[in-house]
C-alpha cells in the first residue's frame, strides 16, 4: 500500500486506541536525544547523549562538531530508547521529531532519521516545535496539568512569555529584544572565566556570593509590556570587571556571579507575574534549561505564593534538551490530526509559535 494510504488506515486507527505510542528524537542543539513516550506522559524511555564535554573545550557550540557527533549517536541512541522501553518497532503509532528552530545541520541529523523511520515503517511523521516541546515537558512532569496557563520558557536560544490557551494554541505575550536568558549566562560565565555550560557553572558559584553587592541594571523593568533584554546585562558586567581591572582592582567572582544572576532572575519572575496577572491565569509553569536555576526557582517559588498563582516545573532532566518532551507534544499533535509529509524541512530559525505573535 502507498506511504500516504498507509498513514490515513493508521491515525483513523489511532482514534480507537487506548494505547498511543511514539518515538521522538531531539538533536536541535548538543545533545542528541530519543525517548519513548506513551499517551503523551508516561515516558517509557529517554535516552540523551550530551555533547557538552566535547563543546567546553570550545567554551560554546560548534555547529559542525554538534552535526557530526549527531550523525554518530542518532542511531545508537535510537536502538538504546527502544531497548529500555522494551518495546519492538511495530508498537509505535507514530515518530516525533524536533524540525525547529536549532542548528541547521543538527536538525537535518534527527529529521531525516525520523524522516527515515516513519517510512520504513509506515508510521506518521510529526515534527515538533523546540519551543513547544519546551512547554510539554510540564505535562510530563504534573499529569494533571492542563491548558490554559502561562509559560516562561527560557533556554540557551529562547527567552518567551508564552500563554498556552490550548494543546497546540499559543500566544507569545513577551520574548526578549536580544539576547536569551540562557545565552547571557553563558556569555558571563565565559567572561568569568567559568567552564561552559554558563548557567550550571554561574548557579553553583553564586550559592557562595552576594547577590546584592553589585546593582547591575533590569533592562524593561518597570515598563508595562512582556518583552525582556539581557545583552545590556551582559555589557554592564563586562564594563564592571573591566573598569575593576584598568583601577587594579580585585573583585569577587562569586559577588559578580550571583549579582548577574539576581538581576536576570529579578526581571524573568517580575515580567511573568505581571504578565499572569494581564492575562488573568492562575497558573504559571516555567521551562528550558534556565528553568533548571536554582535562584530562579526560589525566586518564582516566593513570588508566586506571595500573588496566589500556582506554579509548575518539569523535573530537572525535562528543563534541558530531551526527547520525551517532543514525544509529549507530538502526542497531542497526533492525536488530533496534526501531522507531516515526508517533504517536511528544518526551520532553523523560524518558530511558528513566535510568528503568530500579536503585540501585546
Ligand atoms: O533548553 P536547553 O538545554 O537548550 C536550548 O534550547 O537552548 O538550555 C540550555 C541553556 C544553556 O544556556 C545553559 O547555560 C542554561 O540552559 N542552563 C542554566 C542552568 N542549567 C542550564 N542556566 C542557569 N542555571 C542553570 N542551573
Ligand atoms: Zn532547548
């Protein structure tokens, strides 16, 4: 039977189904990653393979490295997912894969072999939003969680106030102007001379700081939209310790730390409060690898009480990139009819979720 007569017997067969199973890959960054996920929560497998021990002596991402070391563990990592779900290939209802925004190389890696399998095996493609992916992983780890609510998503590419109305049905309330939140960690660290990944390292050092021996500024602070602005951030710490260094001045490297990181945390939990307030949701939920921050999640964790919101995480393997967040999205996706042909392409640079942005 054609590819295509193949796929419409399998989603009507998917409606009747108790059971709905699917393997999803993840390679938009450094870490390339497959999980199986059942039902969209239950996750059977998720198996990741970080790069970032290869990427630190670089101190950041190299894009060709990130493709090429892709292109050597999709498969194992794939073989891995299934092993540990104990699950043969014919269980599968459908594949889920990150098609953007990342890497363009690293993206090409996890879509043509997901590309690959859903062929070979008769299966639908579906291919997932990085962003919307980030959001899932709340579903993974709070069953119960459900739309609508607000979503701080903040990663090493991403900094969005996203109002989740419904699976699939998205708002963009704020994003930032510049840099994401999780690229001026990393681009401090490194001038601190801290080992890359910037946030892990700037979060352990700061426990031993103080976050307020240095006022650095709170870009958009106290003005009334959601969009956020981190590279003066970066600059004001640049301008300080160089300032520091033409006075033959010392400082502490753990005060410089954990003050950067008040003020990012400062800005991320006041915007979403105040855009959960706008939005009148009761519910907040962050995500992303910056999501993983310790100050962060006190910060939000306070704030949130103090307003009456209740606030969700993922669990900390389901903050940074994994598959079985792509796996929960493609679910719902899924299940509702929403997949792709085989012509489907990476979009580097493009999320639909940002697109479809009204001013806010
Ligand atoms: O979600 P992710 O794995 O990849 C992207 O989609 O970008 O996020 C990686 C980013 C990096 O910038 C990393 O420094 C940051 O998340 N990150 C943290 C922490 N753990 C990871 N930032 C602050 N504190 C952390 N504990
Ligand atoms: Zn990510």
């Amino acid at each position: 039977m054609p590819y295509i007569c193949e796929i419409r017997k399998k989603l009507n067969e998917i409606k009747e189904k108790d059971e709905v199973i699917i393997l999803a890959i993840e390679t938009s960054c450094d870490e390339t990653s497959a999980a199986v996920v059942k039902n969209g929560r239950a996750v059977l497998s998720n198996i990741i393979a970080s790069q970032i021990e290869l990427h630190r002596h670089y101190g950041g991402v190299v894009p060709e490295i990130a493709s090429r070391k892709h292109v050597e563990a999709v498969n194992p990592v794939i073989d891995e997912a299934m092993r540990e779900a104990g699950i043969g290939f014919d269980r599968l209802d459908g594949i889920g894969v990150t098609y953007g925004p990342g890497l363009v190389g690293a993206l090409l890696v996890g879509l043509s072999t997901a590309k690959a399998l859903a062929y070979a095996l008769s299966l639908p493609l579906v291919g997932v939003d990085h962003i919307e992916g980030h959001i899932s992983a709340n579903y993974i780890s709070h069953p119960n969680l459900e739309p609508p609510f607000l979503c701080l998503v903040v990663s090493g590419g991403h900094t969005h106030l996203v109002w989740v109305k419904d699976y699939g049905d998205y708002e963009v309330v704020g994003m930032t102007r510049d840099d994401a939140a999780g690229e001026a960690f990393d681009k401090v660290a490194r001038v601190l001379g801290l080992a890359y990944p910037g946030g892990p390292s700037i979060d352990l050092i700061s426990k031993k700081g103080n976050a307020q021996a240095i006022q650095f500024p709170r870009a958009y602070i106290d003005e009334d939209h959601f969009d956020f602005s981190f590279s003066g951030l970066k600059t004001a710490v640049i301008n300080y310790l160089h300032n520091l260094k033409q006075r033959n001045e010392t400082y502490k490297i753990e005060d410089v730390a954990a003050s950067f990181q008040q003020a990012v945390v400062d800005v991320l939990v006041d915007k979403t409060i105040k855009a959960a307030e706008k939005t009148g949701l009761s519910r907040i939920a962050v995500a992303g690898g910056v999501a993983a921050n310790s100050a962060l999640r006190q910060c939000m964790t306070i704030r949130t009480r103090e307003h009456g919101f209740e606030l969700f995480y993922p669990q900390l393997v389901y903050c940074t990139d994994n598959a079985a967040m792509i796996g929960c999205a493609a679910y719902y996706k899924l299940i509702h009819g929403k997949i792709d042909d085989l012509f489907l392409n990476v979009e580097p640079s493009f999320s639909k979720i940002v697109a479809d942005r009204r001013q806010y």
